[in-house]
C-alpha cells in the first residue's frame, strides 16, 4: 500500500516507538508464515514484535516456534490450555504480556492487511487517539471480505446497535466492533476487562474513556481456515452487548424472566388441576424463590460472594425478603383479580414486574453486602462524610453498572 510507506517514513512516524502486535490464533496454522513476513515488511524500521496468543487444537503453537526461528523481527506464542473469554480472553492475555504498551490488536487470518500496521502507527504519533481502529465502514474502508449480502446485514445491524446504546462512548467510533486496532495500553485498566467472544475493542471502549481516531482498512477475504462466526457467537455477542450497557441489573432481570414464566407456568398448571389461584400463587412463588437465588448465586453475584456473609445467612435473608415480598404481593394481586376482574395470571404478571426493583436493591444492598470488618481491620481508613442518602445512592449506582459474571 502507497500510504503503507508513507508512513513508515512519514513526517510524525515515530519508528523508534515500541510496539507489540498481539495475534490470538484458533487453527491458523496455514496463515502464520505469511502473516509474520507481511508483517515484518511491513514494520520494517520498527521496534516491533509479534505476540501470537493461541488456543489452537492443531499444531499452529508449533508452526509458530518454527516461523520464528527465521524471522527478522522478534516472535513470541502464549498457547492457552483453556481458552477462558474466547478470543477477548486471549486478547487480554496479550495486553498482559506485551512488552510494549502500543499494542496493535490484529487476526491471524489475513483479512486485516499488514500493510496497515503503519498507518496505524502513523495516526497514533499525532498524539490526539489512545485508540486508532481500522474500520471497514469510514471512507475508504471496505467490506468485501465480509462475503455475503447476509453478513454484511448482520454486521451492519450489529453496528448500528452497538452505537445506539453507547451513543456518547462510540460517538467517534464507526466500527466498534472491529477486531484489527491500535490502543495505548497505558491508558487501560486491564484488570477491569472481562471480555467474552470476538468484540474486544468494544469491551475496550464501553469500559474506558478513550479518544478514538479511525483509518479505513479493506477487509480482505480469508485465505485459509474458516469464520468463526457461529449463531452461539451471535448469542454471546447480544450477552455481552446487555452486560456492558445494563450490568447487573440486566442479568438480575433475565432471572427474573426467568423465574416469572416459571411461576406463571406453574401457576396455570395448578389452577388448570383445580388448585385455588392463591394456592396455585403460594407454590409458584417457593418454587420461584429457591431457583432465583440459585441462579442469582452462580451468574450475577458471583463476584461478590467472596466479602459477602456465609452461604446459609444470603439464602435465609433472600428468602426471608422474598417470602415477606410475596405476601405483601400476593394479596394486591388477589385485590386486582377481584377488583379490576383481569386473569389471575396477568395479575401474576404485573405484581412481578414491580417486585423487581426492590428485589435487586436488597440482593445488591444487603444479602450480598460485605461482610463488617473486625476490630482492627483497615486501620487509618477514612470515616466514612456522606450521609446514608448518598452511600445508598452511590451504592445502587455502583450495582447497577458493575458487569455481572457469567
């Protein structure tokens, strides 16, 4: 590419900056030879190195010790036993050990060119982006490699609703979920990223407050292996799309989707069996109660339950609470049935929907809260100078936006 040598020697290309690309590899083996020459081309001048993370089940661990025996720059593999966070995991596994903190994010399947690389660069050294992406959809950019008319639907779509929800992060961002990027690693906290699937770079930007700058990048089509993309990485995609924008609170209230059908589901088979729509209410609710809290332990509070007091205290608090809430509700409900003449279940239904609020309030506040310290713990600590208002304000902010755990 003309603008490739451009700036490679560029006025504002810096070519002694350091810099790390980071390839997360799955059965690529056919591709690593021609990456790290294309690569290498293209850095030439550069203090650069290529960190492959692989969670192959094939031998491309092995081709990239090979490769790099030969290669003019220098060339690392981490091979991952599990591939936890699938692609983002491996990504963050990179960020981790790179020894650059300019850190270029590409596939190992030749669609993002490496001829890119140090236009990349080049943007970065204007000193005004902690992120650069390389996007298909900014002028210049193209999709081609996208394949068909329904992936390129798919991405589109995708995009379009990524932006919608994060209007203000993604404000400058066409192509968030792009998987071929440059970002400053200095301005991460790594720690805070937990990625799931392939969209990395959005997980970056939903978490960080970064200034985004884009180049257009010519999505080339794939020259050996196959897509990963699969409808469970759609599904995953969506997850994760709910987690960064909602956080706990979107989890919370998938259990208490949940939860809600299952106790309408029972509700309709007893009365549908001749059990009295309060008995019928009364079972649902204990059933209900007991599967929520176990689901609630394992997805969304999962984090907590370190700090927070012992097994047997959380399930008797949520079921003390929940039991107490379902006898308050139980009889509004029973009033609207009689009341208002509507089906018991529709009744069921909206008395749900407002116990949800106070649910998630108590479970984040107060079940899983931290434990008290003992006497002498976090000696010089701060007393604490709000008021109650503002530490319980402060605190369902802070629940509402922590990202569950899946």
């Amino acid at each position: 590419m003309e603008a490739a040598r451009d700036a490679r020697g560029g006025q504002g290309a810096d070519v002694g900056t350091p810099v790390t690309i980071i390839v997360p590899t799955f059965n690529e083996r056919d591709n690593v030879a021609e990456l790290v020459a294309r690569t290498a081309v293209a850095l030439e001048g550069w203090d650069a190195e290529i960190l492959f993370v692989d969670d192959s089940t094939d031998d491309t661990a092995a081709e990239v010790e090979r490769v790099a025996a030969d290669s003019p720059i220098p060339v690392r593999v981490i091979h991952r036993s599990e591939n936890t966070g699938g692609l983002g995991g491996a990504v963050v596994i990179g960020l981790e050990a790179a020894v650059s903190d300019v850190c270029i994010v590409m596939d190992g399947d030749l669609q993002h060119p490496p001829e890119l690389l140090p236009v990349l660069l080049a943007r970065f050294t204007q000193g005004d982006a902690d992120v650069v992406a390389a996007s298909r959809y900014v002028g210049g950019g193209d999709t081609s490699g996208l394949g068909t008319a329904v992936r390129f639907g798919v991405s589109r779509v995708a995009t379009w609703l990524t932006r919608a929800m994060f209007p203000i992060r993604l404000a400058r961002s066409t192509d968030p979920m792009t998987g071929f990027f440059l970002v400053d690693r200095g301005r991460l906290d790594v720690s805070t990223l937990q990625p799931r699937g392939f969209k990395i770079l959005l997980e970056i930007l939903a978490r960080n407050d970064l200034r985004i700058a884009e180049v257009p990048m010519e999505f080339a089509e794939r020259r050996h292996g196959t897509s990963k993309a699969s409808f469970r990485q759609g599904a995953m995609f969506l997850e994760h799309l709910a987690r960064l924008r909602f956080g706990k609170m979107s989890l919370f209230a998938l259990i208490g989707v949940i939860g809600a059908a299952a106790n309408l589901g029972i509700m309709w088979a007893l009365t549908a069996a001749g059990v009295p729509y309060i008995w019928a209410a009364i079972i649902g609710a204990e059933v209900t109660i007991i599967g929520n809290f176990v689901l609630q332990e394992r997805f969304v509070f999962a984090d907590m339950r370190t700090d927070a007091r012992a097994l047997g205290i959380r399930f008797a608090s949520s079921f003390a609470f929940n039991n107490v809430e379902a006898a308050l509700r139980i009889p509004v409900m029973a009033l609207m049935v009689e009341s208002w003449h509507i089906s018991s279940v529709v009744a069921t239904g909206l008395s749900l929907i407002v116990a949800f609020f106070a649910r998630f309030l108590f479970h984040s506040l107060v079940v899983y809260a931290p434990r008290r310290r003992r006497k002498g713990e976090a000696i010089g600590a701060e007393p604490p100078t709000d008021t109650a208002a503002q530490r319980v304000i402060r605190a369902i902010d802070v629940e509402v936006m922590k990202p569950g755990e899946l």
